[in-house]
C-alpha cells in the first residue's frame, strides 16, 4: 500500500475537507420509488458505503426535469421541492457516518425513451438520435 500513501490523507475538495481520498462514484440503483422518491433501501444503500469509510459518495443520477429528463424508471428525483425531505435524510445519514454527500443531477435528453418519459417526446440538445437507436441489434 506504500504507492498510495496518501489515499487514507484527509483531502480537500475546494473549500470542503473528506476524511480521506475514497469516493464513490455515482451508481444507478434503481432503488427509488416509481415515483422518484428516497426509500429506505436506498438510504441503506448509501449508509452501507459511507460506514465502509469512503470520505465522499456521490449519490447517483437524480432527475432534474421529470418526466421528460428521466432515464430509468425507479430514478431519484430533485425537481420538486416534495422530494427535499428524503435528500435531506439521506445526506444526513451520509454525514453521520463521516462520508460528504454530492448528488449527481441528471437529464436523459436523448437517452430518455416514451417508455419513461411517460409518453411525452423527449428533450435534446439536438435532433440527433442516440446511436443504440440508430444502429439496429441485428448487426
């Protein structure tokens, strides 16, 4: 472990100090309600990591602009201040076991499908569609 000497340092981020410089990677669940909201499993999900010693977690993609930013169906949300009090939770219970709390904020655009976005067209920067819609599986 001599090469990463440093990894178990407490480390700075701007102006905000992590306990060391292990920090886990925004991850899609799918633990979510249907609806967008925090669940218990996704609270233990994260407490899990963050009592594992991890000095940040990014918290997975979390939609901003639902239904027409959503990516999959049991995606947290953050685009409607009725889902503040289960983020709010979540960090907290990220914070008492001594890990940082960032939240990876999230729109589909062209990744979204009718399917999630419950039938309304989907928003893109541009018209180009996605490549695994332009290129069939048969290939």
């Amino acid at each position: 472990m001599i090469m990463f000497k440093r990894l178990f340092e407490p480390g700075q981020i701007g102006r905000i100090s992590i306990r060391n410089r292990l920090i886990m990677a925004p991850m899609a669940t799918n633990l979510a309600s249907v609806t967008g909201e925090v669940t218990p499993e996704v609270i233990e999900h994260y407490a899990a990591r963050a009592r594992g010693g991890v000095g940040m977690v990014i918290v997975e993609a979390t939609c901003i602009d639902a239904p027409i930013g959503k990516g999959f169906m049991h995606e947290m949300r953050l685009d409607h201040d009725k889902f503040i009090a289960g983020h709010f939770q979540l960090t907290e219970v990220i914070h008492n076991y001594g890990a940082k709390a960032a939240v990876q904020l999230h729109h589909a655009g062209r990744h979204a499908s009718l399917e999630i976005t419950e039938g309304h067209q989907p928003v893109a920067p541009s018209p180009i569609k996605e490549l695994s819609q332009v290129i069939s599986p048969h290939v």
